[in-house]
C-alpha cells in the first residue's frame, strides 16, 4: 500500500474534468455517470442530496438507493444500488410521450419540459428502470399546525422549503401551486441548472464514498472515462438495449 | 448464495409514496373528476396536442439558478449530529435554499482545498456532507419550532403552555414566588447567595482541610461562623455552598456557548453542578483515555486530559473497529467514509468489524466478527495473549521508559511496559517501585511555578541484571528497560507492567479467549497476525459498542492497550488525537483573553453526581457501600445527574437547568426520570432551553426558544480522527425564527445567549455587561464573546503573531457583507462588527468566517512518517493511582490495568443474569445514518428516506420465537415487564414495533435504531394558550425502547452503569419480545 498522501480529491478532480468540458462545443460533449457499487455504503446522502437541491415533494424522487442483504449468517453482505435515471442513449421513455415533452439532448441528457408535459405518466409505465415519478402535488408540512407568532408554524416552515420551487433548468417556476412541475413526470436531469455555472450535479458532490463519478464521456481524460474503461463495468438490464449513459462497477 | 431482498425496488418506492397506492388513487381520480387541477391538466393536454412545434425539441437552460454565487453563501458548521462537519449554506431572497459540504473543511473533501483559495472561487466546489446535513434545512423551518418563551400552564408534564413576555420569565426565575399556584418556590437570587469570591476561597480550603481530616470542624465552624449560613450543610462544609443546590445539565454543547455558560454558571452563580452527558455517548472511552493520559508533573499524575484516539483513517493498512459503527456514525460518515471505500477498494486497505450487528462497515470488510456482546474485550484480550506468546509487539517502543529513551529512537510517544510495580502479597499488583523504596535518597526539584520544591523520587526498570532508576520526563537521560520481569529486589517482590499483562493475558488459553467472545480461535489468531503486520500503520478503532458496558473502562483500556503494543500513536496511519487553535485567549499574545472575568467565584464542593472525588475522603463518609456511586475518575455523568436529584443525594437542590438535552429520551431506563422531574418537591424549579418542545422539557416549569444551530454562534472543535489543526465555527447565517427581545439594551433573538444575558442582568452578575473582560471590554451580547473568538483563531497560537491569517482584500469583504444581506440587526450589524473588532482585526476576523473556520492544509499534517499535530507524551497503560482508589460501592480497590470484567454487574459488583429467568435476547441500538439520537424526527426528508425503525432478529430466534417479517412486538424487560413509557397524568407508549428479520445478526441479540418512537417533540398533543397543537404522527413512529433498559437493582431509578469510566450502560439488557 502507498504511503503517499492523497493528492487530490475525487470531486476536486471531476471539478477540473467539468471545466474543461464546459470549454468544448456544446454538442460535443456526452455527459455521463459511473456508479461505484464496491464503494457505495448506502448512506443515502445522494437521494437527499437530490430531494434538497430539487425540493422534491413527497412521492417524487428522482435517485434513489436499493438495499440488499445476500448470505446466511455469518457470511452476510450487504450491497447498495443507487439508482438515478440512467440517461438512456435509446431511452423507452422517450418514445412513449404522446406530447414529446420528453426526450435526449445532444449532450445525451434525459430531459422533461415540463411547459410540454401532460402529466399522461405513459413514460413512468414505459421506463425499465422505474427512474421517473409523477408529481401529486403533495406537501410535506401538510397537516402540521399553523399557530404563528407562538410556533413557526406550517406556513412558514412550507415557505422556508417547499413553497418555492427549486430552479430546476435554470427556470424560475411559479410558487408550488397548480402549474408546473406540479402534476408532471419529473426526473434525475443530471442537475443541468448546475452544470451550466461549472458545478457537478448534487448526488455527484454529496456522495460521502466517492461512488459516483461524473463527467464528460467524451473526454478521454476525465475520470468518468478512466472509470468506464474499468473491468468491473457494467449497465443495468443491457439486454433491453437502451444503452445507458449511466455505468456501474462491480 | 441464497439472496434475500431487504428493500426490493417496489418496496423503495413505495418508500417514498410512489406507488399508485389507494390514496394516491382517490387523490387522482380526483384529479380526473373535473376538478380545478384536473380540468388544468386536460386543458393542457388539449392544447400541447393542437399546438405543439413537433420539429424544434429545445430547451435552454436559464439563468434563475443563482446558489453557486459566493453572495449567496455563507460557511458554518452542521449540528445535525456531533460529527460537525462544515457546510456551506446558500440562500434565496433570504431563505435558507440548500446545505452542502464547505470545501475548506477536512470533514468534506479529502484532501480539502488549500485554506488561500479565493471564496468567489470556492462557491462552486462543494464537499460531501451525509443526508442528515442536507436535511438540517427542516430544523431550521420545523414547524413545531417554539418561538416565545412558554410557562407551564398545568401540573409538571401536563403538556398545557402559557407564552409569557421574556422579562416576566427572567424576573419569575430569579426571583421566585408562588409561580405555579403550588406554593413557594425558590428564585436562583436566594440560592446562589455565595458570591464573594474571598469567602468562597477560604471556606474552599477550609473544608477540603476538613474532608481530609487536616481540620477539626468544630474549629472550622469556629473560624467561618459568619459565613456557615452559606453552606448547604455546616456539619459538612465539603458539600459546599447552596449554590449548588442550582444544577446544569446540558446535552449537546459545543466551545463558546460552553464558554459562556463556565462563566454563568461557575463563575458567576458560583455552583459545582455544571454537568454535561459526555457518559451517555462514550463516556467510558473518554475517560479511559485520559486515565491513560495522565504524566507524571512535579511528584504527582496530573495534566490528564478529557479525549481519545482514533485511527488517522485514510492513511491506515489495516483496522479493527470494535462496537463501532462506521459509515452510519462514528465521527463520522463524511469525513471518514470516503477514507474508507478508496482505501478498501483503490489502495488495498484491510478492516475487520467485531459487532454483534452486521453493520454497512461490516458488510464491507475482511471480517466480520459477530462477537457475544458480554465477551467483547476477550477478542483484545485473546489477541493480546498471542501477541505477547509471539512477541509480535513493538519491544524496541515498549523498552523506552521516558521521554529521553523514546526520542532516541525517533518515537514521539512512550509507555510503561517496563516499568516495576510492587506485588502485594496477596498476589495483586499495586503501586510502582520507587527508589524510596530501595534506600535511594529523594532529590529535591525547584516547582515550575518558582512556589517552593517538590521531592523526586524515582521510578525503576530492571535492565542488565540490576534496578535501574529514571524520570519519566527525561530528556537527557535515555532509559530503557526488560519487557518481561519477575523478580525480588530487597525483598520486594517485583513485576514489570507487561509482565502483569502476560500474566493477565495468559491466565485464558487462545482457545478460551475465542469461546469467551464466541468466535473462532482461527479468527482470533488472524486478526492478532493482521494486526502486527503493518508496523505502526494498524489500529484498533473503537467506540460505543467496546464502552457502554458495565465494564466499559477495561474494555476500552484493552483495546488502547493493544495500541499502546504496537505503539502507533502519533505516527501516519496510527492513532491521532484532535488538534485546535485557542479560542479563548488565556495564552501570550492572543488579541483577547476572555477568560477574564472580576469578581469570579470558584466553585467548590461535592457535586450532585459526586465526580472527581473519593467517598472515603469526605465527610459523608459512612461504611461501604455508599448511597449511590462516586466517580473518582469521571465526570459529565448524565444518567447520575436527575436520578441522585431524586434521591437528595448528597443533598437536595432547588432549580435545574437544562439545555439542549433530552436524558428522558436517550438515557438508558429513561423512563425513570419522569417520576423526579414531575416531583416538584424534588424539582422545585425545572427551566429549559430548547427549540421544539421535547420528551423531556416538557417536564419544565419555563422553555426558553433557542436559535438552531444554522441561526447562530458555536465553535465546533475536532474529532481525533481529523488530523490537521483546525477551528471551525458556527455563525449568524438564517434568519433568526424566535421573537426579539432586549437584554442589556440589546435587540436580539429569544436564545440561550438571551436567557444567560438575561439573567446576568437581572442579578447584575460579575463578568456580564460592562467591563465584562476588563475595562472597555463589555459582554452586552453574543458577538461581544464569539467575535473575539474568531479574533483569536484569526490572530493563531504563536506568541508572536507570526501564525496571522491574511486580511481579506476588498473583494471578499464586499462578498461578506453582501452575503449577510438578508440578516436583521439583532444578529448581525457591519458597523457594529467593525467596532467591535478595530480595523487591524476586522479583515483578518472576515477572511476566517468566509471560511468557517480555520483550517490547517492536509499535508502539512503530517510530517516524515509522522502526524504534524502530536499527542507527544507518555501513554499510560498501568494506573497506579486506580490502585490506591477505593470503589464507593465495593470498599475494593480499582484495577490498575486491562483486563476481562465479568459483566454485566449491578453497582455492587454482582454479575446479573436476567437470561436465566427467560430473556432470552440482548437488546442493541444502533444509529441508522438518517437520524441523531433524539432530535431529527421533524425532519420529514429524512422520514420519507426512513420511516420508521424495526426490532430486528436473526432468522434463528424468529423462528424459535413465532415471529414473521412485520409483525408487531412487544419489549419488555426484567425491569420494564408491561414494556411501556409511562409519562404521567395517564398517558403511556407502549414499546411495540415491527419485526424485521436479518441475516446479519447475532443469534440471541435484537436491536433497534435510535430517533424514532416519539411522544413529543412534535409527536403529541400540546396545548398553548388554550389552544391544542395536535401532534404530528408520522413523528410517532417506529420503537424507542430505551425504558426496557436494565435498571440497577440497588439504585433502582438508573440504568447499568459502568463505575469506572461513568458510561451508561446500553448493550447489557436482556429482554423478551411478546407478540402483539
């Protein structure tokens, strides 16, 4: 084992890789994802992460974390999946949107417009992966007490997290109510709102194990490149040849 | 391998309501018939279908994403557990928007980014912060937050509220009156009557003389006869004086608000009864560690200190974590799990994980060791034992007997494996040999403070045939000594302190060791190998699991003292300690000493939980056992502080304070709480600081609304494992919540600081107001403390100032006033600030809190070989004063060394065994990394992550048991046989959750995860002036069975307790699960 110290910080690496990328032609860029599954812990940092950067109301998640328990006592493991949209380059979604509200950028990112969406929810039935949720217009204060002046109370509280809706594609949306995203199928969109100010999406920087790689796929020196040329690489449910943008190691 | 789904992917998602579940179907058919929403959505259909542009798919990203502007931000410290990593906060229109990891801080980012980087340049790189961090943004904006101060407008837990105005409460508390319609009760004005500091001294000195019996007290109370009106009993002045009949108890508290409440509560209202909970967390681990810390200073052990070691995680080869719960907590996933996931899977690190519990770290590791949780120091022990057959320790470390010796060979630490111990006759082992004892003649040292000498008298190794003398502290005189000595000199029978640890050790076969702890021999050998194969770059990483045991202390002090084997203290990959920069200013040079404080009273007396003293040496003495436990040895004993209020032992109090602390909820037998804090009598003023109320202050008489941790001040210190030096802080950054009230003539939010203040001001405590540090210098409000804090870490800890961070340029000052654009007056005003701090500190105190802290680089943290920041002094492993120490409750005296402790034991030493009488499973805890212990459950992101929790059991006992997946179980106990939480006033919980059956788990061991299980803290009904505040449910979920915790049969109102090291006992319980 080396005994240098560590020089570098994987997220200050993918940041240096993030540069770079927004430097190129837009269209030649292919954003893309490795999950490190040996180095995911299950802490669920990522779903969060994503809830809070998105304001995610309840029943929307757009990444979250399967857990899983293999063996008999004592020879137990346990293994964490996270699970994003996986940015499908032959995306089943896609095809099923009545209204294209849905479909892959140049840069192979899967994207919703939500101006477009009917809130038909065809493309939750038609994703293999269970990676897009639909917005019921849900609240997480909902039911909490309103005694202003003597608690916070559930107005403030709605105010402070869930009443303005994040700047998801860099567009101010209205204060939840009845437009959109409300009533939408909503999704991972690799946080593009970020990426466009040079910042790596938020389950990328949150990931308290360094699982998750992010980066130009394009680019033959970003570290998402390095670790998609790994043997332990695989994709989720290849056999469907949907081509996912989003890699996983063993 | 067969494969079991814990969560299937349908199961996750339901977790987060994302099934088309029969609610959700009402609510969308709803949508359909013709509603406003539903007629909105076809219209939209309609209209997308007419008008849609099928050949443009376009959709540009905007420009309303506005965090990653550094005016939008600014850097403090998480709280949502202890593990205070740094974050970055970022704001909207003057909201709180998103939490993330502050990249400056070593807690987020590995290493973190050099500490000259420009912030404009930081704003968009962020470090990794758990989810509990990210969720921090529901404490803030809680509902159920308390924003006026409430008065109890019923009997004592009634839960009925009064909001009353800030002064009325201030004035009720020091003044006291019929507040409650329940007759008199006493103000801290007639408590705290002590408050000259002269008399306190001499009544001090005079009644240690007389505890030590230097003093007849008849003379004493002949000396002192004006002032006896001051002590809670004049027949015993060693009680001290009444006012410590006025008790602080805190749970989580950090430096500053510590600061402040030394001077307030110590130093002002002049009480010994300043307690923190340091027991419920580790306690055991603390003090064993700083037992280990004590040197040898002018003929005494003194200079001890309250810490432990952790391995330097990143930089480790191989580590075995016992009772520790890595990645879910352990100080803590950010900071340390990224350590661990590129060691283990990029540069081949190895970790073993003993824990009845398949934890996620053990579920990773090279071994997982399902240990019997009785037996968890035998694996030490039985790896000790094969360590010294095979002399696989570091002898060349272990022959330095004193500073000299370990400098020779580059060691910055050194131990006493050589040292002499006397063998008594019995056979026990007691103090060291000294040259006393040999006929060699004392030599007389000048004291270091120039007050007089002080006799050397020294210690001996055996080397060469013959005893050799030595200082510990040497630096000149190198000594080294055997490792292995038996032997007679002058007709004392002598052993050499790793001599006593073979022996110790060799008394149990390998094999024995192995059946003790119910592992395999195999295993047992392969961890000892494993650990003596990476030189100083192994670790043994302990925490809750080793040290919440009866027989915590010797549990813990095995584990250090295989450390101690291999000697990996200080060096890269071995076991670090914490490191900061002063804050209070008491050294040379430092701009501001805040320790300054006229008219300050040193406490003095017996505390309320009898620490830091002898039984037998006070005047309360009567025979052994004594009423309740002494803890000569530890201290912050929380599960000792409520329960001895109820038993009036050592004396009755009058008031109690609680901040930040929730003992009925955490507390082993917590349970048993309740009944003292209903009990005015015994309570006769109960006032709280708190933020919801919760499961314990709404036992208070008052609650005073405090800030959360991201609306103000507290300076977080560091954890053992962070190795560079650092002092990261908490500051204003949201929007105060809680109503504004004026102190001092000061606006500023209702908090802790406002209710100190508050208090000072009515009793025009010495220390608070003007002159508080000294002439000009004044403490009117909070940033008159912590400001000049920060003046202190920007100024650092060189005399010479040569250590001076850089003063902001133009750039970041703009960028710091711009970001506290949104912040009322009554937190934060620039010109105030400014004038605080003078022009020369101003842009040095800015460069520092546009950082959130201070932070020494990660490489400059280690140094050939080494860690920069260094422990540098002896490691003790034989402790000869726990020899000469009398248990309270045995009259026998402490063992001096590790050892195996049959546990668990009642406070009288007598081993328990509730299995016999059919509970039939050990009952754990465990955290899940979602919530802290008791206060996350309004955090509704993380509930959606984590519902609620479950009783786990192993395949093995569900089946003996009857128990499927999911069905409901009761906890019940020895000492809890209903298996419920009883509150008072007929309200009850009983102790049922869902089963949920593992692979990973120990056969005979059930456990649940802490946080869930409320009854209040948003979780019950309350009612505020008249009106019901009905509870939330979804915080009600899930199991909180702390009160099926064994209670002591001989205290019978506390739970296990380790007499020792102070910890509460949480892993010892037997208990039976019932079928609902």
């Amino acid at each position: 084992m080396s005994r240098e110290l560590p020089a570098e910080d994987p997220l200050v690496r993918m940041q240096r890789d993030l540069k770079r990328a927004l430097k190129k032609k837009p269209k030649e860029i292919q954003w893309g994802m490795v999950i490190d599954i040996a180095k995911c812990i299950g802490c669920h940092a990522c779903t969060i992460g994503c809830v809070a950067e998105n304001k995610l109301p309840p029943g929307v998640v757009y990444r979250v974390v399967l857990e899983e328990e293999t063996g008999h006592y004592p020879q137990v493991r346990r293994r964490f999946v996270p699970r994003p949209c996986l940015h499908c380059q032959n995306p089943p979604c896609v095809k099923a949107c009545p209204v294209t509200a849905t479909w892959k950028t140049e840069q192979g990112v899967v994207i919703v417009d939500y101006n477009r969406c009917i809130g038909c929810r065809y493309c939750l039935v038609a994703c293999p992966y269970s990676a897009r949720t639909s917005d019921f217009a849900e609240w997480y204060t909902e039911g909490t007490p309103d005694l202003a002046g003597k608690l916070v109370g559930r107005k403030a509280a709605a105010n402070g997290y869930e009443a303005h809706p994040a700047a998801e594609y860099g567009k101010k949306w209205p204060d939840r109510d009845h437009d959109s995203p409300v009533g939408n199928a909503r999704k991972c969109h690799f946080c593009l709102h970020r990426l466009k100010v040079g910042m790596l999406p938020a389950c990328t920087t949150t990931c308290i194990g360094r699982a998750t790689i992010f980066g130009d796929r394009s680019d033959p020196q970003s570290l998402v490149s390095e670790m998609i040329g790994s043997p332990r690489v695989f994709r989720l449910k290849e056999e469907l040849g949907t081509l996912p943008a989003v890699y996983y190691l063993k | 391998m067969s494969k079991k789904k814990l969560k299937g992917l349908e199961e996750l998602q339901e977790m987060f309501d994302v099934n088309m579940d029969r609610r959700y179907f009402l609510k969308c058919s709803a949508f359909l018939g013709g509603s406003l929403l539903a007629t909105h959505y076809l219209g939209r259909f309609a209209q997308a279908a007419a008008g849609a542009d099928w050949s443009t798919l376009d959709l540009p990203i905007g420009d309303a994403y506005t965090h990653y502007l550094p005016e939008n931000q600014i850097y403090s410290v998480c709280q949502q557990c202890n593990t205070q990593c740094g974050i970055k906060m970022k704001f909207v229109d003057g909201l709180l928007a998103k939490i993330d990891g502050n990249p400056y801080s070593p807690w987020t980012l590995t290493p973190h980014i050099p500490y000259k980087t420009p912030i404009a340049e930081a704003a968009t790189i962020e470090g990794a912060i758990c989810p509990k961090g990210q969720a921090g943004i529901q404490a803030l904006y809680d509902p159920y937050r308390i924003v006026k101060v409430l008065k109890r407008a019923g009997k004592r837990g009634e839960n009925k509220w009064q909001t009353i105005p800030f002064d009325q409460a201030i004035s009720e508390i020091v003044n006291g009156g019929n507040l409650f319609g329940e007759g008199q009760v006493e103000g801290l004005k007639d408590i705290c009557t002590l408050k000259d500091p002269k008399i306190a001294k001499e009544l001090a000195e005079d009644s240690a003389k007389v505890a030590d019996k230097k003093m007849d007290l008849a003379a004493f109370k002949e000396k002192h006869k004006d002032h006896l009106k001051y002590l809670i009993d004049p027949d015993h002045p060693d009680l001290g004086p009444k006012n410590n009949q006025f008790v602080f108890n805190s749970g989580r508290l950090k430096a500053g608000r510590d600061d402040l409440l030394k001077r307030f509560i110590g130093g002002a209202l002049g009480t010994e009864n300043k307690h923190g909970h340091t027991t419920v967390c580790q306690g055991s681990l603390y003090f064993t560690c700083k037992a280990m810390s004590y040197q040898f200073e002018e003929g005494d052990w003194g200079g001890s200190k309250k810490f432990y070691w952790q391995a330097d995680t990143g930089n480790c080869e191989f580590i075995l974590f016992v009772g520790a719960n890595l990645y879910e907590a352990n100080y803590g996933p950010p900071l340390r799990n990224v350590k661990l996931t590129q060691g283990i899977v990029d540069n081949g690190m190895k970790i073993a994980v003993v824990d009845p519990r398949c934890s996620k770290g053990a579920a990773r590791a090279w071994k997982w060791l399902p240990v019997r949780p009785n037996g968890v120091a035998a694996v030490g022990l039985g790896m000790m034992r094969w360590i010294i057959d095979n002399q696989r320790y570091d002898a060349r470390y272990l022959a330095n007997a004193n500073k000299a010796a370990a400098k020779a060979d580059g060691e910055p630490t050194w131990t006493q494996a050589a040292w002499l111990v006397k063998i008594n006759p019995d056979g026990s082992t007691g103090a060291y040999l000294r040259g006393s004892d040999l006929g060699m003649p004392k030599e007389k040292r000048p004291k270091k403070k120039g007050d007089g000498d002080w006799e050397f008298d020294p210690f001996l190794v055996f080397s060469g045939g013959a005893p050799k003398p030595f200082d510990p502290n040497s630096e000149k005189d190198a000594v080294e000594g055997d490792l292995l000595v038996d032997t007679e000199i002058k007709g004392i029978k002598v052993k050499s302190v790793l001599q006593i640890l073979k022996e110790t050790v060799g008394a149990r076969q390998l094999s024995q060791w192995a059946k003790l702890a119910d592992i395999s021999e195999a295993d047992l050998t392969d961890l000892a190998r494993e650990f003596t194969s990476h030189g100083k770059r192994a670790v043994a990483d302990i925490h809750r699991g080793v040290s919440q045991h009866t027989s915590g202390f010797y549990n813990v002090l095995t584990y250090m003292t295989l450390n101690t084997l291999i000697g990996n203290h200080d060096w890269q990959g071995g076991l670090s300690s914490a490191h900061t920069w002063n804050i209070t200013g008491d050294k040379e040079g430092k701009p501001f000493n805040l320790t300054k404080q006229s008219g300050k009273i040193k406490p003095f007396g017996i505390s309320i939980i009898r620490h830091g003293k002898k039984y037998d040496k006070s005047t309360i003495f009567q025979g052994f056992p004594a009423q309740r436990p002494w803890y000569p040895f530890s201290s912050d004993i929380y599960q000792e502080v409520i329960p001895s209020i109820g038993d009036a032992y050592p004396y009755p109090i009058k008031a109690y304070f609680l901040y930040m602390g929730s003992p009925v909820y955490a507390l082993p037998a917590g349970h048993k709480l309740i009944e003292i804090l209903s009990d005015t009598k015994k309570v006769p003023l109960f006032f709280a600081s708190d933020i919801v109320i919760g499961e314990t202050t709404m036992y208070a008489d008052y609650i005073f609304p405090d800030l959360t941790y991201l609306e103000r001040w507290e300076f977080a210190g560091s954890h053992p494992s962070v190795t560079p030096k650092v002092a990261p802080f908490r500051q204003p950054a949201a929007t105060p919540l809680t109503d504004t009230v004026t102190v001092y003539g000061e606006k500023m939010p209702l908090s802790l600081e406002s209710l100190i203040l508050g208090i000072a001001e009515k009793m025009k405590l010495p220390g608070f107001g003007e002159n508080a540090f000294g002439p000009g210098l004044h403490l009117k409000r909070d940033e008159d403390l912590y400001l000049r804090m920060v003046a202190n870490i920007a100024f650092g800890d060189k005399p010479d100032g040569s250590e001076k961070v850089a003063a902001a340029g133009p750039e970041e000052i703009k960028i710091f006033e711009s970001a506290r654009r949104h912040l009322p007056a009554t937190v934060y005003d620039l010109k105030r600030w400014q004038a605080l701090m003078g022009p020369e500190w101003w842009p040095r105190v800015v460069y520092v809190m546009n950082r959130g802290g201070r932070f020494q680089e990660y490489q400059k943290a280690y140094k050939d070989g080494q860690l920069a920041n260094k422990y540098g002094k002896m490691v003790g492993i034989y402790m000869e004063k726990w020899a000469a120490t009398k248990n309270s409750m045995t009259g026998k005296p402490y063992p001096a060394h590790a050892h195996f402790m049959e546990s668990p034991t009642d406070v009288l030493g007598r081993k328990l065994d509730d299995e016999a009488k059919g509970f039939d499973l050990t009952l754990l805890t465990h955290r899940h990394i979602s919530q802290c212990k008791s206060r996350t459950v309004g955090n509704y992101w993380l509930l959606a992550l984590y519902p609620e929790n479950f009783i786990d059991l192993s395949p093995v006992d569900a089946r003996r048991l009857g128990f499927n997946d999911g069905d409901q179980a009761k906890v019940i106990s020895p000492t809890n046989e209903a298996g419920v939480w009883d509150f008072g006033h007929g309200h009850k919980k009983p102790m049922i959750g869902k089963v949920r059956i593992v692979e990973g788990l120990r056969p005979g061991v059930t456990a649940f995860s802490l946080g869930h299980g409320h009854w209040a803290y948003g979780a019950g009904d309350v009612v505020i002036d008249g009106v019901k505040v009905p509870g939330d449910p979804r915080r009600a979920t899930g199991v909180h069975a702390n009160a099926a915790m064994r209670v002591d049969p001989v205290l019978k109102n506390t739970g296990l307790v380790d007499l020792t090291g102070g910890s509460a006992v949480f892993y010892q319980t037997q208990v039976k699960l019932v079928k609902v």
